[in-house]
C-alpha cells in the first residue's frame, strides 16, 4: 500500500512538468532567458576576451542609441565612440576588475546622459574568463534631481548665511549709531570719552564678525606641512589659560608622547583646537577641568577636549556647527563652524558627546598621512 501511494504520488508530480523532449525544454528556456533579458529596462552588454561585442540588449540600444544589430563583433570601444571612461571601464573588466554602480557620463551623437554601470567577469562551466558584462541604467534624472537639490541647499545656506551677517552686523552697528547720536547731542568730557571707547569697542567687535565670516566662506588652502599636535595643543592651552575667563579651570594634558607628526597646516589646526578649546573655557564660567588628550590608532591620531560644563543638549546638538549658531550674548557662532570647516579640509572628523550637566567631549580625528 505504501508502495502504491508513492508510485502515484510520483507519477503525479512528473504529469504537473511540461512535456517537452529535453533539447526542446533547453531551447525554451533560452528562449525565456532572452525575453528577460530583451525586457528588463537595464541595459546589458556582453563583450569577449578579445573586446568584440558578443551581446546587447534593447535596453542597452535605447540607452546607448546604437543598434546592436550592426555593432555585433564590433569592438568595444568603436561602439562606445570615445566614451573613454566607459571603455576604460570594460578595459578593466577585461582585465579582471569589476565595478560596482559606477556613474559615468555618456556622450553619444551630441547627447550626454549619465549611466551607472556594474560590470561583472563572464565565466564558463569550468571558470574560465570568457568576457565582461556591463549592466548599465540611465540615472540622467536622479543626477539632474541631485544637482537641483543641492543648488537649493546652497541658495539656502546663502540665504542663512546672509541673514547671520545682516543680524551679527546690526548690533555693533546699532550701538555705534547710539554712541554717535549721544556724542553729537554734546557731553561731559568724560561722557564723550566713554561714547568714543565704546565705538571703538563696537568697531573691533565688527572687525571680528567680519574676519571670522571672511575665514569661514573662504576657499581655504591649507598649507600642509609636518606638525606636531601635542606642541599645538600646548600652544593653545597656554594662550587661553592666561584669559579672564580661565581662572577656576583645572588643565589636565594628557597627551601621548610618541604621537606621531601629522601632514597638516599648523596654522589652520591651531585655530580649529583654539576654537574648541575656548568653547570649553567658556562653557565653565565657575570653573570647572578642562583635560586635553591626544592618541594615536590604525594611521589616525585623535585628539579629545573634555570639560565638566553643562553639556550640549539634544535640541541643539543638531545645530552647533552651523555657521552664526550661539547661544552665547558675546558669540558670533562662527567658531565651531571655522572648526569643522579646517578639520574637513584635512580629511578628518570631528565630533562631539555630552552629557547635560557632566560635560562635553569634542573628538577630533585626523589621518597622518593624507
Ligand atoms: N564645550 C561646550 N559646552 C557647551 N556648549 C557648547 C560647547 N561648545 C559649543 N557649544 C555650543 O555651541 C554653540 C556654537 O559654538 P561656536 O563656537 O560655533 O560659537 P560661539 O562659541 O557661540 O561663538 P564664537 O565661537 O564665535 O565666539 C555655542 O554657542 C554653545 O551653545
Ligand atoms: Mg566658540
């Protein structure tokens, strides 16, 4: 009975396969395999060890506007007229290096588009290169879109970086104006003295606000050079630990004496870590301890400054390195920005972690060699 049950259950599954004889089913499926292929909206291009183009699909005739029919065993680089960024591409496959969602731009017949191409090595049964294939998609609207947006990000960082100055301007501008209006109703000699020192007051505060912007949006050019980060470090802390500010702050250096010379430009690295020093000088009006560390680990070195401020909150955590961000009644906000700006420019990172009401650790990452 057993037996019987399994013979029918068996006769069964083979009356469900199509009955075709087996070179028959072989042809179907290539045949299958090729309608996949002809109707997918990726462009595929098949091109042997010896450059000739062995395949193309619709797709991949649409995209590159050629017919494949009159470009079959043609080689590659005919069929690609010139894009040699393309032709470099399949070049390299040839050679045994794949890529993956490259993006390139076409010119093909006075049109341009941009395609993203992943090529892949063409094996046979016993995996032996037989060729390259390229898939490739048009992505000339995602590019467009792309560029679009970031020119609305940098109209709109414009726009907010305009309206910082107009604000950070106004103020020392208005108390002039207030100075000058006192001066010209006619005051004590004392009073006239006091009017003038605080023009000339509002006039460095102005001066600053426009130095600080003009080091900020400029195209900065670092100079690099071997520089020694812990003699930077010392540099900053005693300059600041002479500041009004500074008095109550414990400094702990804990740098590590091996640290390797870095490729910088000291005097940009100098400004980024007083920038971030200060900021925590200012954070611990009642003092406080300020630990400055330095390391080193897998080619980068790191440098931490922590302080046993208020911390960063989460609300505005998000904002601390945009240009003209303060909370502070003296700040212009261009200092963590200036920060960012010089520490990026050096392909590092520079990040922060707080704690509300424990303090705050600024990590500066920085490659040795660039
Ligand atoms: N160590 C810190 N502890 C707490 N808050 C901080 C710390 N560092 C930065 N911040 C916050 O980030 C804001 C932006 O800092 P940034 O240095 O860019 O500008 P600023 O210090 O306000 O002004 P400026 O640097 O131009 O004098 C500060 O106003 C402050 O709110
Ligand atoms: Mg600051």
């Amino acid at each position: 009975m057993k037996n019987r049950a399994k013979r029918a259950l068996k006769s069964s599954k083979k009356d469900t396969l199509p009955r075709f004889p087996k070179n028959a089913l072989s042809k179907d499926m290539r045949q299958y395999n090729n309608l996949i292929l002809q109707c997918i909206p990726s462009g595929v291009m098949v091109i042997n060890m010896e450059g000739l183009v062995t395949f193309c699909n619709a797709s991949a005739d649409s995209i590159l506007g050629i017919d494949y029919l009159k470009e079959k065993d043609k080689n590659y680089a005919s069929v690609l007229k010139g894009n040699s960024h393309v032709v470099q591409l399949i070049k390299n496959g040839i050679n045994g290096e794949t890529f993956f969602r490259k993006q390139l731009q076409l010119k093909m017949d006075g049109n341009s588009k941009w395609i993203g191409m992943t090529t892949s090595i063409l094996y046979d049964k016993l995996a032996t290169p037989m060729g390259v294939i390229a898939v490739f998609s048009d992505i000339t609207d995602v590019k467009e879109l792309e560029s679009e947006v970031k020119l609305k990000e940098r109209l709109a960082a414009v726009g907010e970086l305009s309206a910082g100055v107009a604000h950070e301007i106004r103020n020392p501008l208005s108390a002039i104006g207030g100075y000058a209006e006192l001066l010209k109703r006619g005051l004590s000699e004392d009073e006239s003295a006091s009017a003038v020192e605080g023009i000339i007051k509002e006039t460095k505060n102005l001066n600053s606000i426009v130095t600080n912007f003009l080091s900020f949006v400029r195209k900065s050019q670092p100079v690099f050079n071997e520089t020694d980060v812990n003699a930077l470090i010392k540099e900053v802390i005693s300059m600041v630990s002479f500041d009004k500010n500074a008095e109550g702050i414990n400094f702990d250096i804990k740098t590590l004496k091996t640290l390797p010379a870095i490729e910088a430009d000291p005097f940009e690295l100098k400004m980024a870590f007083l920038n971030i020093i200060q900021n925590a000088v200012q954070a611990m009006p009642n003092g406080g301890r300020l630990t400055v560390k330095s390391d080193v680990q897998y080619g980068k070195i790191f440098i931490e400054v922590t302080d046993t401020g208020p911390g960063i909150s989460k609300e505005i955590g998000d904002r601390i390195f945009n240009p003209f961000f303060t909370t502070k009644e003296q700040g212009t906000g261009l200092g963590l920005a200036i920060a960012h700006k010089i520490v990026e420019s050096h392909d590092g990172k520079i990040e922060f972690k707080s704690k509300k009401g424990k303090g705050t650790t600024f990590i500066i990452r920085l490659p040795i060699r660039r």
